[in-house]
C-alpha cells in the first residue's frame, strides 16, 4: 500500500477548532512539519477537510 507525504504549508493560527485537530492528528502542529500517512479512506477524508493547509505528494 503507498504512503502519503503530508506538508504543512499554511498556519493553524485563526482556523477552525476542527481543522487544527485534524492536522495535529496527522502530527502536523507547525508550518513546514511533515507526516508520513497510509494512503486510506481514513487519510482522505482528513486531507480533504484541511486540503487548503497542506501539501501532499505520494511515496
């Protein structure tokens, strides 16, 4: 199964109480930190609540 190279790109700093929980548990907490996921359902349907704070590329 691939993985994905999650990047945060953007701040947490103003956004939504849901969308920083998501990103930290992706292990996201500071722009520029970088998490390696299963690329999943579960994984999907985070990113895609907090697609427009990060960067994602396949392993």
């Amino acid at each position: 199964m691939a993985n994905l190279r999650i990047e945060l790109v953007k701040s947490l700093s103003g956004r939504l109480d849901k969308h920083i929980a998501t990103a930290n548990s992706l292990g996201l907490h500071k722009i520029g930190n970088v998490a390696v996921q299963p690329d999943n359902p579960q994984t999907k349907g985070k990113l895609a609540q907090i697609g427009y704070l990060v960067r994602v590329t396949e392993e």
